[in-house]
C-alpha cells in the first residue's frame, strides 16, 4: 500500500470520528470554487490550496469550519516545499473591527506561513509590556506580530491574563485574527482526536475573551 495514501486514510479517519463526536457536519473534498461552500480564508488561502477535509457547524454559539488543507509554498531562495495545516476558523460575535494579529509559536517553521509576512509587510513583532508585564511562559513560548501602529489596541485584547493561558495550553499552536475570524492552526503529524479537540476547546475560549474585550472597549 501507498505510504502517502495509508497516511490520508489515517487522517480522513481521525478527522470523521472528531466530526461525528463534535456534532460537525462534514463533506470531504470541498473544491474552492464552488459556491456551496465558505472558504476557509487567513494566511493559507490560496489559489492552489487543497482542502481535503471540510467540517462545518456551530459549537457553543459560535459558527465553526475546520478544513484539512495542504498546498506548496514558495520558500526564501526558490525552493518549493509542500506544506499541511490544520484549520478551525471561528466566526467572532463582535461588530468591533479587532486588529489584524498573528500569535506564532516559536521553535517552530514559521516558513509556513511566509505567505503573511508577504501580503502584509506591515505586520512587525509586537514589542510587549505598554499596560503590564507578560508570563516568560508565553514570551519564550510565542511571538506577536501586527501592524505597529496598533500595539496598544492589540495589548489590550491580548493582555497578561489571556497571554498567560495561551501560553500554558496553545502551543505549539499558530493563532490569526483577521476580519473579526480567529484562525488556529496546526502542523501536527499525525492529526489526532487530541489535537482537534485541543484546537476547538481553544479557539471557542479564545474567541469569547475576543468578544468580552471588544465589548467593554465599546463601553
């Protein structure tokens, strides 16, 4: 048998029994122009991205889409490296246009996601400590990277207290907010029930203390 193929049907495997004890919906293959379905966006959309898994529904109030996604990614130098994501993308309640943010996991391949730092050149590391100090915990464990005119509104949504459990129970977990959807990705071989299940719990936690903060900044 086919390494590649066997390694598929593992992950195809994993992802149905996380479908099914979730209560997501999920349709396989989904082809990125068909209309039926919503795109997965965030840093690894692309116009040769293959979703090989797409898992939809709703999970604690909030609109939740997971897809197994793979594509090839120009690296530093020209070489062309295939790369795998899993994704879960959580529609955020807030009206409040929250800053574009990427929380990356450090001691990690960050040439994954080389596609941010191409479309947004702006995004630059945040350089922590405006209001309060953050955990060593979460400053040797991740790096914050947006746009340098927004790091007091940034720090203020990612503060000490909500970096401090990011920290302990993220990574090596990658985390993007864009156009108010959080993003969590993973580069895990193999995908496993742990991980999915790690990826939603976090992400439905993460994307309430998004809500919570916008609405008090509102106030």
């Amino acid at each position: 048998m086919n390494l590649n193929f066997f390694k598929n049907s593992l992950r195809k495997r994993e992802i149905a029994k996380f479908a099914a004890k979730s209560g997501l919906l999920s349709f396989g293959f989904v082809d990125q122009n068909s209309d039926e379905h919503k795109i997965v966006r965030g840093l690894t959309v692309s116009d040769t991205h293959h979703d090989s898994s797409y898992l939809i529904g709703s999970v604690s109030g909030y609109d939740v889409t997971i897809v197994d996604r793979s594509d090839n990614v120009h690296m530093p130098g020209g070489k062309i490296d295939k790369c795998n994501w899993q994704i879960l993308a959580v529609d955020l309640h807030t009206d409040y246009r929250i800053p574009h943010f990427l929380i990356s996991a450090n001691n990690h391949d960050i040439r994954a996601y080389s596609a941010l730092f191409t479309s947004f050149p702006n995004m630059k590391e945040e350089q922590l400590g405006i209001f309060e100090q953050y955990s060593q915990e979460f400053t040797t464990r991740f790096t914050i990277f947006a746009r340098p005119a927004k790091s007091a509104e940034i720090q203020q949504f990612l503060n000490a207290d909500i970096t401090r459990t990011i920290g302990a129970h993220f990574w090596p977990l990658t985390v993007e907010q864009h156009d108010n959807v959080l993003y969590i990705y993973a580069t895990k071989e193999p995908v496993s029930l742990g991980l999915l299940n790690t990826m939603l719990e976090n992400g439905i936690w993460l994307a309430g203390q998004l809500d919570t903060t916008s609405h008090q900044i509102k106030e």
